[in-house]
C-alpha cells in the first residue's frame, strides 16, 4: 500500500499528467480505504488543477488538457461525495445551487455543494449553464432560502447581477439570500451586485449559509 503523503502527490500529479494512464479513481479509493482526511483529498484534485490552470495560461498546456485534468479531478470528487454527505433528515435549509448561463464550469460548484450536503443543507444542484428563469423556477417550486451561484469566466460575472435583478422583479429578493463564487468573484464584486455573501473555501461557505440561514 502506498503510504498517505505519496498518494496525495500521486493523486495531484495524476490531475496534472495528462499523458499517464488514468489512475484517478483507483487512487481515490484507495484514499478512502484508508480512511484519509476527505478535505486533504479535495485539495490535492483542487491544486492539481491549478496547476493545470497555470500552464494553460503559460500556453503549456490546451484545450483538450484542459478537459483531461477536469475530467479526472471530477470523477474523484464524484468518488468522495459519500463521504462528504451526512444523513440529511434534519436539514438546515434548502439551497439552489447553479453554474450561470454561458458557464460549463463545474468543479467548484460540485465540491462546494458536496461540502453543504455534509453539513446538512438540502441543495438542489441545477447544473450548468443555468439561466435567471430556471434559478427563479426552482427556487419558487422548492421554496428555497438560498440561491448560490458559480462562474469561473470574467464574462459571465453580469450574468449574477442580471440574477439578482431578475429576482427582484419577480418580487423574491426578501424571500431568497444570494451567495456567489467562483476564481472571479471577489466580495467587492458580490457587494456590488448586492449578493448577501461570498465565499471561497468550502469551510467559508458553510459557515456564510448558516450565517444566511439565521438571518432570515
Ligand atoms: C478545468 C477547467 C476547464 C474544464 C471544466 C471542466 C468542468 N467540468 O468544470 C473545461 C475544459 C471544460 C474548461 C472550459 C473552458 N475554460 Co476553463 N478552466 C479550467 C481550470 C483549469 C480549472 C477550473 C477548476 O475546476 N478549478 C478548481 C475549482 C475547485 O476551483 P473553483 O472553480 O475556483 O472553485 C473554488 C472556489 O472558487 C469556490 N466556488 C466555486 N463556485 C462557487 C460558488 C459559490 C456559491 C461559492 C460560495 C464558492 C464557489 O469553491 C471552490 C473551492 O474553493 C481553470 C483554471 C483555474 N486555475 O481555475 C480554467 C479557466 C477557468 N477556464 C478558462 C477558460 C477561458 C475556459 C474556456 C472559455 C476555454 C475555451 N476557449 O473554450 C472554456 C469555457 C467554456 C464555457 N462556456 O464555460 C479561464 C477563464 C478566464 C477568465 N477569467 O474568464 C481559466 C481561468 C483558465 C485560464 N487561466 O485562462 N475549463
């Protein structure tokens, strides 16, 4: 058995590698068989990906790397969600939770609501490219009380204020907390668009909807 430093870099290289053998899952689960902190997992897919980020933009690394390394580091995000998530019958509040139109990013998202699941949020995970008519829509058919929202792309941070707004035409915006992130959002930007909270960390994140939910 590999020992627990050296599985967490071979799990980090495996996201980076692109040109080995897909190994993600494998190591994983042998991550979890040895009952390895979940958030150490988390983190070595995460800087994998940074990474990967990096040398994309060094022009090192395309497109279809890209794709490869988020690949992999999704497939073992899928793999910890279990364990992440705890038993949901006493839950804290019901949270919507969508990547905004015109974003197929959803890594970030995946974790940060694996990790509300865990902390005993109800979320309903409405995908990608989500547009303001199927965020009102869900929010009003689960009467939720919390609208999250994610993007990875500069062009796609108007499309949260284009939200918020909408939100307020319908008349919800005193009804439903708005929480934002993702690599562009900055709480400057989310106080701007008047979102109710911004996070980054997972732990952040938790501890802002608890916040929101008591607020409410
Ligand atoms: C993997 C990846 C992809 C994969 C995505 C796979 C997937 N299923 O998500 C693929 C290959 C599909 C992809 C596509 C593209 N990508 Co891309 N991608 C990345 C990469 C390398 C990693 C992103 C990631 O998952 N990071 C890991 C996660 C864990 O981090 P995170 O998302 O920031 O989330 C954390 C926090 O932000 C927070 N969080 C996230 N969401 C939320 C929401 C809430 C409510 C809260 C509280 C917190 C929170 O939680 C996480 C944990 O802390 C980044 C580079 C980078 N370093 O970020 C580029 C990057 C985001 N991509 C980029 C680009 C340009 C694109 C493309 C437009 C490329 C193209 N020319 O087609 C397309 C997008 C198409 C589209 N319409 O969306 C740029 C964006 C530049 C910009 N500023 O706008 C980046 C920064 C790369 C770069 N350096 O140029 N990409």
């Amino acid at each position: 058995m590999v020992e627990t430093p050296k599985l967490i870099e071979n799990i980090r290289e495996n996201v980076i590698d692109v040109d080995s053998e897909d190994q993600i899952e494998k190591l994983v689960k042998d991550a979890i068989n040895q009952n390895m902190d979940i958030v150490k997992v988390i983190d070595a897919l995460s800087s994998g990906l940074d990474t990967v980020g990096n040398l994309y933009e060094s022009k090192e690394y395309f497109l279809s790397e890209l794709l490869i390394s988020g690949d992999r580091a999704k497939k073992g995000i899928d793999l910890l969600k279990p364990f992440i998530a705890k038993e949901q019958d006493r839950f804290l509040g019901k949270i919507i939770f969508g990547s905004v139109k015109g974003d197929i990013h959803d890594i970030g998202k995946t974790i940060i609501s694996a990790f509300l699941i865990g902390a005993g949020f109800v979320v309903y995970d409405l995908g990608v490219e989500v547009t303001a008519d199927q965020f009102i829509s869900a929010i009003q058919e689960h009467d939720a009380d919390i609208l999250a929202m994610s993007t990875l792309l500069t062009s796609c941070l108007e499309e949260m204020r284009e939200v918020i707004k909408k939100l307020e035409e319908k008349g919800l915006r005193n009804k439903v907390k708005v929480i934002v992130g993702g690599r562009p959002v900055s709480k400057e930007f989310a106080d701007e668009i008047g979102a109710d909270a911004f996070a980054f960390y997972p732990q952040e994140a938790i501890q802002a909807c608890k916040k929101l939910i008591q607020k409410k």
